[in-house]
C-alpha cells in the first residue's frame, strides 16, 4: 500500500472531477419529481464499480429506487468485506441560503479546508464518502493489491428511509454474506484528531395534524370563540419539554441506557472546545436536556426536535384567517435498548391525548430505525483503529456520534456481521443543510486510509 499517495497525486484531478459529475445529479429521494435524476445516478454508479474493477455490478430493482450491488471475489477461501452507501441525497431548501447552486459544485477555500472543499448538496453525505471507496477499490484494482473480496451494496432511499433496503437484505442474504460491513456516512473529531464512530442513535420520525373548524374562519368573526389549531399546535409542541428539557412523554425514558461515570468520563477526553462551538454557529448560548455535557446531549442522550411547521397564510401581505389545519414533522433521535416503533406508539398516544376538546390529532408515522453499538474489541475495530494511526500517525479516538443509519442493526440482525464507521466528514461539513461541503483533504484522506483497512482486517483474520 505504500504507492497510494503517488496514485492519488497521479489521478487526483480525475478523481475530482469524476466526484463532480456524480454531485451534479439531483437525486433527491423524497421528491418524486427528481425520480429519473434518482435513476440516473444508480447507473453513474454502477458504471463507476465497472471501471473500479468489480467484476460483477447489476442494479437490483426494488419496490422504490434500485440498489446497486457489486462485487469483486479474489479467493473466496479469504474475508469479505461489504461496503454500503447511499446515493440518494436531502432536498436542498431553502435554496436561498446557498452560497451556490447545490447541484453545481463549487470549490472554495475555507479555513478549515486552506486546500478547498466541494460545495455541493451530497458532497459530504453520503456521494463523496461513497466514492472514497470507489477510487480505493480502483486502487487496489489497479495495483493487484486487494487482499480480500469486497462487495458493494449502494441503496437510493437512506435518506426517506430504507423501506425497501431491509427487503433486499432478507432476502439476499447469501449474496450479502461477509465477515464485516464497512460504512462511511459519519465523521470525525478533526483533521488533525481521526476517531471512529461506535455508536449511532435511533430515529423514530412522524408527522402531525392538527384539525379544528371544517375550514379556514375570519380570524375577526371567530377568534377567541373556536380553538385555533396553529395555536394549539404551538402549545402542545411546547408541553413536549418541561423546564429541564426534559421530554414529558410517559415512558419515554424508561429503557434509556446510562452511561457509568467513568464512560462519561472517557467521553470527556475528546477535545472539545464550547467557545468554537457556539462561534462555529454564530449562538450566545448552548441548549439542552439539564445534568448533560453539549457532546453527551448529542450522542448519548434521546432528542426531540421539531423539523418543520406549518399552517394558515403563509404568502406575501396579510390575510386575517383562522386556519383549518396545523402541521409538524418531528424526530425524535433515540439511544441504544429504546425500540422506535415502541416510542413511535408512546408519542401517538400522549400526542392524542394531550389534544384539548375541539381539536382532532392524527400522527402519521414516517420511518425509523434502532440504535446501534460496536465494540471495540473485535478485529474489524482494530483494522479501522491502525488503518487511521498508519495514515494519521494517530490512534483514532472512540467516538458515540448523534445522527441515525437505521440500517446498521438490520445489518447485524440479519447478516449476522459488526459494522465499522469509517467516517471522514466534519461537524462543520453542514450535512442536511444549506452550503454542505467536504475537504478536498479530507476526500484523499480516506482514499488512502480505506486499503489500509483490508490490509489490516485481512491479515487479523488470520490470527
């Protein structure tokens, strides 16, 4: 593996230019209307395993979008390793407050990226993280350095779900076979601070509606006489939290796993700067459950956020009006031993009954998945772990991260193999939000920490 730097230098430009053309598809799953955009890029993708060197890649339809699987088995008498990704992207709203079009990459540099970054809906999340293990695979390809059998498993949902992923999985459970999954869809402490993630929340998810009158009312001729369901939306939302920020639904709590002292502690040895933090997003003051440090409230601590409200007039000038309807999105992100479904059906309940007189509720669950630990003890870990020290020249730090891959323990239930978070992105990468980007460095990095992985797991597997 010695020659990646120099085979990185040497394609650098290509390697850059092929993760543009794959940004610039606006493959956005939760809305219908970029379906074939959605379609084109499993096939950018399935053309980019070909030249990488599986030596099978088909797309594999589905009930939604397709799932683009490959292979490349050197003896299999040796370890597998299955990568998965997504090529799927978040819409990009509010298209206002990019900087540039999210679906026309820009590089600029910033001060945390002095060499550039690609800004650009799905640069970080997950396209340029997916296609880190593209150009490694080429790499080993090129060079007859692949140590073991990779395989490939690319989904076009992630982000509305992966409803029809968990269906593939059941049933391709041969073709899927491994002895580790490797993921790059999280991130790491800093450019200059490698850690691996160990631990992901769950995520349960769901839409409310709020009914009042059976229309829209003159707010004149009816307010303060009929309940005004964007009102009583706002004041139900609000009773969710009590003073501590603590969340009011009965039961919620109950199978929350607590940390000891002493893993907090280990927690606490990341670094971490509050003053960075709170300069980073331009606020006075951190926000959170009481008792909780900010890096444990968004790692090992449950969260419920709302993601968007609306109702009644929303257009330009005025129109006195009691609106019929009131509408929320809500997640509630959930940490390991609380099953999604369960406190999907202990919000419904107490969002229903906490509805005063006069008002109809509907809670309408989206999607969801479980929570997820690996330990740090197994070999797939302690690949990841010297593949960063060898390009880093440091030990990766352990790290619990906040965001949800609800597929990982659908993988460790049905494939029966751990999975390992190699992620390269940033806090600051502004994943889901307007203007996210990844380093140019960051993207090479991980093109030359990845083979390191299948050098290392394939040669502890064989102690």
């Amino acid at each position: 593996m010695d020659n990646i730097k120099s085979y990185i230098d040497t394609h650098k430009d290509r390697f850059l230019s092929e993760l543009i053309a794959l940004l610039k598809i606006p493959s956005i799953s939760a809305d219908s209307a970029h379906k074939n955009e959605v379609l084109k890029t499993a096939k950018a993708i399935k053309t980019s395993l070909e030249k990488a060197g599986c030596s099978t890649v088909e797309i594999c339809e589905t009930g939604g979008y397709p799932i683009v699987y490959g292979e490349k088995i050197v003896d299999k008498n040796l370890p597998t390793v299955l990568v998965y990704g997504h090529y799927d992207v978040q819409p990009p709203d509010p298209l206002e407050l990019w900087n540039s079009a999210p679906f026309e990459p820009v590089i600029e540099k910033t001060d945390l990226h002095p060499e550039g970054a690609i800004f650009a809906r799905g640069a970080c999340d997950d396209k340029g993280q997916l296609y880190m293990h593209v150009k490694a695979l080429e790499f080993m390809t090129e060079t007859n350095q692949l140590p073991c059998n990779v395989k490939f498993m690319i989904e076009g949902e992630e982000e509305v779900g992966s409803k029809n992923l968990s269906i593939f999985v059941k049933n391709n459970q041969k073709k899927l076979e491994n002895d580790v999954i490797l993921i790059s869809d999280t991130g790491m402490i800093a450019k200059d601070v490698p850690s691996i993630t160990t631990g992901l929340r769950g995520l349960s998810y769901v839409e409310v509606e709020v009914t009042g009158p059976n229309r829209d009312l003159h707010s004149g001729l009816y307010g303060g006489a009929v309940a005004n369901p964007i009102n009583v939306l706002a004041k139900m939302i609000a009773s969710l939290h009590d003073e501590n920020n603590y969340i009011t639904i009965p039961g919620f709590y109950d199978k929350v796993e607590v940390l000891s002292s002493e893993e907090r502690a280990e927690m606490a040895k990341a670094p971490f700067s509050l003053e960075n933090y709170k300069k980073a997003l331009d606020i006075e003051a951190v926000y959170g459950e009481s008792g909780y440090t900010t890096n444990e409230r968004n790692s090992i601590r449950p969260t419920l956020d709302v993601n968007g409200i609306w109702g009644g007039y929303i257009g330009e000038g005025a129109k006195t009006v009691i609106a019929s309807k009131a509408y929320a999105k809500i997640s509630m992100r959930l940490v390991p031993n609380q099953d999604w479904e369960h406190i999907t059906q202990l919000f419904k309940t107490h969002f229903e009954n906490i509805a005063p007189k006069g008002i109809k509720v509907k809670v309408i669950p989206h999607h969801g998945g479980q929570g997820y630990v690996t330990p740090t003890n197994n070999i797939g870990y302690k690949a990841a772990s010297k593949a960063y020290e060898t390009t880093f020249g440091k030990i990766p730090i352990p790290q619990r991260g906040g965001g949800s891959i609800p597929i990982v323990s659908l993988f460790e239930k049905e494939l029966k193999s751990k999975t390992i978070l190699m992620g390269f992105g940033l806090d600051s990468d502004a994943i889901h939000s307007p203007n996210e980007h990844f380093g140019i460095w960051n993207y090479f990095k991980g093109i030359e920490t990845i083979p390191y992985f299948y050098k290392y797991f394939t040669e502890l597997s064989k102690t």
